[in-house]
C-alpha cells in the first residue's frame, strides 16, 4: 500500500501532477488510456454507492427491540452539519483574511470538539422525516446525492481543502485515543478478545449473515483501504500531486500517509475482537460497530462512553463525506478526461457530475437479497465486489508505474512483484465474483464490464514492456525558475 500510494504520487508529480491513467497514455498506449480511465470511472461509482449508503445509515438513529436508543444518528447528522459549515468558514478565513492558519486551527478544532459534545444531547423519534419517504435512509441518500453534486463542482478552497484539513484532527484524536485505549484497557483488564481468530468456513449460520466464502483471495479483497486501495492512486495523481509543497515531502504524504491509515484498520479490527461472539453481531452494520469500539476505547481512558462512541461515529461519518465528494469529483474529471470536456465551462463541470451520479443514485435505491431471499444492505451486497474492484485498480496503478520506471531505466521491480501479486489475486477474486450467485445481478454486470477492462489493460502493459526505453523525464528544479536551489538532501 505504502509502495502504491507513493509510486502513484511521485509518478504524478515528475509529470507535472498529471493524472495516473495519462501515465498510461505516455508509456503504454492510448487506448490503455481509455481503458484506464473508464475502469476508474466505474470503480468510483462503486465508492460512491458503499459509502452513500454507510453514511446514510450513520445518520439513522438506531433501537433495539425494547426502544433503547443504540446508535446516535441524528446526533451525527446535526454534527456533521455544523463541521461543513465551520469548514466553509475555515476556508473563507484561511483564504480571505491573513489570520494564520495556526490561529485559525486553535479557533476552529475546539469549536468541533465543542460541536460534538452538543450533538450527543440530540435525540428525535424521527418525526422530521417527510411523509413521502417511506425509509429514512432514501432521504439521506437523496440529500447526499444533492450534497455531492454541489461539492463536486464547489472551488476546492472553499470546502475539500479547508474540511480535510479538520477532519485530520478528528482521525488523529481516534487513532491516538482508540491506540492508547487499547493498550490501557488491555493492562487494566477491561478489554477482552471475545471472537477467535478464524471462524469456521463451513459454519452455515454464519456464511447465510456474512457469506464468507473461501479465506484466499477473498480475505484480500475484504481489507481495503487499510492494505492497499486503488482510489488513492486517484486521489495521489488527482488532487495531492497538486497540493504538496515540494517532492521530498511525498514519501511522509504517501508513504507515510499509508502507514497511518494501516493502524487505522488495525484499530477498527480492534474494534471488532471485543464484540460477544454471535452470528447476531454480524447482522450490526459497521459504522454502529465502529463507532461503539471507540467509544470503549475512549472509555478506558476515563472519557465518557456517549462523547467517545459520538467521537468515533462522527470521525468515520466525516471520513466517508470527504470520500463521497471527493470520489464525485474525482469521478468528474475523469468523464471530463475521456471525452476531452473543457474544465473552464461551469455548464460541463455540472453535465458530468450529473453523469457521474446517474448510476450510483439507481445502485442505491435498489434491493438486494441473498440467495434464499433475505434482505439485505446496499453495502453489504457491493463490498466484496467494491473490495475486489478497488484492490484491481489498485493493481493496475502499479501496473502504470511499473511501465514507467521499466522503460525509463530504473529500478521497477520493487513496484513489479506487489503489482504481480495485487492483479493476480484481484482477477482472480473478480471472476469468482461474477460467477457466484450471491452476487446481485446488476452488480456482476458491471463486475463483468471491469473485469474485462482489467484483462485489456494487463494485455496492453504487457506489450508497452517489449517496447524501447525513452529518456527519464526532465525535473525542473526550482533554481531554474528564479527560487533558491533545494538544500542538500532535498
């Protein structure tokens, strides 16, 4: 993951920030180009589906057969909110004022802290809910849908910058707190392992709830982004290539970056050992899990149980808005890209995410059951085949800088062997994927269409490698335009 992050973003940077499928076009071959960027499309309106319907359900308050409220939903709602507004104003201060952004850092992170103490005080029945919505969850997917559209063609100061900036301060309290909590709590003896390390495959019970399948490869495709995810080959090339201040910075961005989000998956692992061992823990949806595992963690460290389950809901709710917009966006430029839309038109930025939208939108309102018939999530139903198409593209990314570190003379095999290893297991796991009957029918056609797209991809590489090597590409450093030459090291 870590090799991945940081291939793609320094390969984006020495081409001038361009994007990882222009890669492609520049060492394998034009129409790489296009499979690329249409395999990318179709694996962020994958994203977009999973984590519309995960942060719709993070916002549905949630109770137990005796009416006990379990999950602070419109709690959540309320304070994610206030954070898009304090970010909007984070942004216009940082912007348009000359408060420095330590200054504004210590105005605005307590104001969220302060936001989310105010939240764990909301309760409602539900009663704001319009009559014409028949679940509560197809209004929040309709209001994310709308969001989505307007952050996807919003100035990136004035809203991704600014929020990802604070939402960075959220994850760094969880992963600091929840860390130290489970250390704490396990000294202290108040955390304990409940669930063993390997279920029984051929345990009926649980393969009806969580379709397990077999461990290899699909163990691979179920961890995520706390492995190895695709998207962020996306986003390095996409939108941080653009952002950070100078190469050297990119091995703690992206490397780094990486490394941090592993312990983030360990935590939320963490999260899941200490449930009572049950096949109705499983049916829990995973935001309520995660968000109840923080809170036991912060526990141990004294903080009310409310805040830090509050903490931990909003932390993983704010996580998945900044990637639901910022995979809309992502999205956009891509259409933009294939049909060689012009940027500067307000009117195409809005056509393509209108586009873009189309098909989560009806992915989202769909029904999916298992084979004998049991309702059963929109997320539950697209993970494996999200997972096993993230994980491809993440495969592919390699694939791009493999090419191009082979045919401009570098070393490349240490970004060769994982790539091996990542589209091996990925194409496995996707034809597994398209040809079980678990697998809901609309979601296997498209799998089907990726799957495709992959395998032409792989065929195109395969052939760039034969072709002769071209020179390295120029690096302009920053004597040559007029600023002081980079120190030793640098």
């Amino acid at each position: 993951g870590g090799v991945h992050d940081f291939g793609s973003m320094v390969a984006s940077v020495r081409h001038k920030a361009r994007s990882v499928a222009e890669l492609a076009k520049d060492y394998m071959t034009p129409l790489s180009f296009r499979l690329f960027l249409a395999f990318i499309w179709l694996a962020m309106v994958y994203v977009i589906v999973v984590f519309m319907d995960l942060t719709a359900v993070s916002f549905i308050d949630a109770r137990d057969a005796a009416g006990t409220e379990t999950a602070q939903g419109t709690g959540v709602a309320v304070a994610s909110g206030i954070f898009i507004l304090l970010a909007i104003l984070l942004g216009v201060v940082n912007n348009r004022t000359k408060i420095p952004v330590w200054a504004s850092t210590l105005i605005f992170v307590p104001a969220l802290l302060i936001a989310i103490g105010f939240s764990t005080q909301i309760h409602s029945d539900g009663s704001y809910i319009p009559a014409f919505f028949s679940d509560p969850k197809h209004m929040w997917i309709f209001l994310l849908l709308a969001y989505c559209l307007i952050a996807s063609v919003t100035p990136v100061w004035v809203l991704l910058q600014p929020r990802d900036y604070l939402s960075s301060f959220l994850l760094y309290i969880t992963v600091l707190g929840g860390g130290i909590g489970i250390v704490v709590g396990t000294l202290t003896g108040a955390l304990d392992v409940t669930w063993p390390a390997l279920v029984d495959p051929n345990n009926a019970a649980f393969n009806e709830i969580a379709h397990l399948g077999p461990l290899f490869p699909i163990l691979f495709i179920t961890v995520a982004c706390g492995a190895c995810s695709g998207f962020h080959s996306i986003v390095s090339s996409g939108t941080t290539a653009k952002q950070i201040k100078c190469e050297t910075v990119a091995r703690r961005v992206g490397y780094g970056g990486m490394l941090v989000e592993g312990i983030v998956a360990i935590i939320a692992l963490g999260t899941v050992m200490g449930l009572t061992f049950s096949v109705d823990s499983l049916r829990s949806d995973p935001v309520g899990l995660f968000s109840a595992g923080i809170g036991r963690f912060f526990s141990t460290l004294g903080i009310p149980l409310r805040y830090g389950t509050m903490l931990g809901l909003l932390a993983l709710s704010t996580f998945l808005l900044t990637t639901l917009d910022t995979c809309t966006r992502l999205a956009r430029y891509v259409l933009q890209e294939f049909f060689g839309w012009n940027n500067a038109e307000g009117r195409v930025r809005w056509t393509a995410t209108i586009l873009t939208l189309i098909l989560p939108a009806i992915m989202a309102f769909m029904t999916y059951t298992t084979p004998s018939g049991q309702s059963i999530p929109v997320w539950r139903a697209i993970w494996p085949v999200f997972g096993a198409t993230n994980q491809l593209l993440a495969g592919l990314a390699l694939l791009a800088v493999t090419v191009w570190l082979k045919r401009t003379g570098r070393t490349w095999q240490f970004a060769g062997v994982p790539m091996v290893f990542m589209i091996g297991l990925t194409l496995t796991a996707t034809i597994m994927l398209v040809f079980s009957s678990t697998t809901a029918t609309p979601v296997r056609t498209v799998s089907a269409f990726l799957l495709v797209l992959g395998i032409m991809m792989v065929m195109e590489a395969f052939r760039s490698l034969a072709k002769p090597n071209v020179p390295p590409e120029e690096v302009i450093f920053r004597s040559e335009l007029g600023s002081p030459a980079p120190a030793a090291g640098d």
